[in-house]
C-alpha cells in the first residue's frame, strides 16, 4: 500500500533535511515523498534542491507562494496517490517504522480513517516529554488536546479531500480543527500506543501579546464549535464530555483575562452555561472558587487584575 509523505516548508533551511532523512529511512518500502517549500526567503529550496533524496528521485519538491503550512500541506494532499498521508512537519522527525508500524495497526482495524500516534516532544533544551493519547475516547481526546498531532498521526487520503483538507483559515490548532471535522463525519479511529514520532518544540518567547491572546481565542472558539455539536447530539449522552469542554473553556478564559478581560468576559457569557462552577485544579486554587462564587467571573478576574495592579505598583 502507497503512503504518501507530505512536508510542508517554510525558512527551516537547518532542519529540513532532517525531516527528509526520516522520511526516506522509512522501512515501508512503497513511499511518496512530496516537499512543499512554502515562499521560504532563507534558501531552504536550495537547500533541498541539493539534498540526494530529490537530485535522487526519491523526493519531490514543489514551490508556491508563501500562503501558510495548512495550504502547502493541501497543495501536497492534491498531488498525493498514497491510500494515507504522513504529514510531516520539517523540524518533526520518524521513527524508521513509523509508517510500517501504523499500517499494521490500520490493518489489523480494519483500516480506520486516521490513526492517532503518541510521541516525544522534545523541549529547546533537550530533554523529552512523553505524550500520550487519551485512547478508545476520541471525543474526550480532542478536547484535552490528546489526539496526537499533525506528523504522530496518520491520515486517510480520500477522506481528507472530502473535507478539503487542512482548513487554512486558522494560524493554530489547525490539527485539531481537522480532527474535529473528520469527527463530525463519523472518521473512525485508530489509536497507536507507540511513540513513533519526535515534535520540536520550540520557544514562545517571540509571540506577540496579540499572537498569544489569538491562539488562546482559537482554542476557546474550537471548544466552543464541539460543544455545540455534542450538546446537538445529545447532552446527556455526551454529559462527561461537554462538562470538560466547559472546565477547559474556563481555564483558557482565565488566562485570556490576562491579555484582554473584557473579550474573555464576553466570551464566557457567550460560552458557559448558567450554574457552572469551577473545578479546583493546578490553575484554579480554592481562593479562586470562592471568589468566583461571590462576585462571578467578571468580577473575580476584575479583582485580581487590580490586586496585579496593585502588586506591581509595589514593587
């Protein structure tokens, strides 16, 4: 069976080879490897030009204009002839059994529409964190953010196309997006409990306090877009889920408040249902709670913006 590799890249002249070492050290042997470079300015299509996978013949490299990662995977979807496409992002790196393991696992499933890997995500300094799924629970997965991620997972073709693809419109959470999609259309699911797979992770230190309270909106409107389907479905079949949903729409709020308070207050009026209360957790103290139940949300976060306030005018 043919597996289509599609990397998407953009100004990653010192990693993208790399990526496609791992791609072309797969130990599947029937293998399509698409290089998408996306505008980059940094010469990583020379870099790649150059590289012996693709003066080889054993990858392919296309060029457009700098229109994003979810287009340039699409542009390669488009072109793919593969039954699954790995989506590899250029700083990700394969394990050589990788594709052959997770082709297996969809054989003996009965070919689901994607399978969810865990992985390794490996921080700026090294040192690597295991992430694993929440297995046999798609729809809880996806809304703790443990469904995989673009290069651990693997993805059916046709049912991708049907979908027209990765939804380009959004700058994250672009894989779950997808995957909440596919979800809607009843995708059934395949779950690979190896980690087959390395995820860079990189600084967030260069994103602007307009880009983090963006992302943090994102996240809120994905949670937002899932909970509506699943109360559609049924609230009480789906009473766990849409219960998380509004803990963790909760707790992206709190830490929206911090960049831009009224936005998160209009979104959790817009959000949470009448009678909530929050869950003592890691980002939520007992303090808080019974804050929260004294003056509301509005009001508990306006108390702790003047108490920073306070505080740095302290210091």
């Amino acid at each position: 069976m043919r597996v289509t590799v599609v990397i998407p890249c953009y100004n990653v002249a010192d990693l993208v080879g790399r990526a496609l070492d791992s791609a072309l050290m797969q130990d599947h042997a029937d293998l399509e490897v698409i290089l998408v470079d996306d505008g980059s300015t940094d010469g990583t299509a020379e870099v790649l030009e150059r590289h012996p996978g693709v003066t080889g013949g054993r990858a392919r490299l296309v060029r457009q204009m700098n229109r994003g990662a979810s287009a340039a995977r699409n542009h390669g979807l488009r072109m793919a002839t593969g039954t699954y496409v790995q989506f590899l992002d250029a700083d990700d790196l394969l394990m050589p059994d990788k594709i052959s393991g997770q082709l297996a696992l969809a054989e003996r499933e009965g070919w689901p529409d994607v399978i969810v890997g865990d992985y390794r995500a490996v921080r700026p300094d090294g040192l690597m964190d295991r992430v694993q799924a929440l297995y046999d629970r798609p729809w809880m997965a996806l809304i703790r953010t443990r469904m995989g991620t673009t290069s651990a997972n693997l993805w059916a073709r046709e049912l991708l196309l049907a979908v027209d693809g990765w939804p380009e419109e959004l700058a994250s959470s672009q894989d779950y997006a997808l995957l909440f999609t596919l979800l809607k259309r009843g995708a059934r699911v395949g779950w690979d409990r190896r980690e087959r797979t390395e995820v860079l992770k990189r600084p967030t230190g260069s994103i602007s306090r307009t880009g983090v309270r963006a992302n943090w909106e994102r996240y809120v409107d994905l949670r937002r877009r899932i909970k509506e389907h699943l109360v559609g479905l049924g609230r009480e079949r789906y009473a766990a889920e849409i219960a998380a949903l509004d803990q963790y729409i909760f707790m992206a709020l709190r830490i929206l408040a911090t960049y831009d308070r009224d936005q998160a207050v209009k979104l959790y009026r817009s959000c949470i249902d009448k009678g909530f209360r929050p869950e003592v957790g890691p980002a939520i103290t007992e303090r808080y709670v019974a804050l929260f139940t004294l003056l509301g949300f509005a009001g508990a976060e306006r108390a702790l913006g003047l108490a920073r306030r306070r505080k740095q005018a302290d210091a």
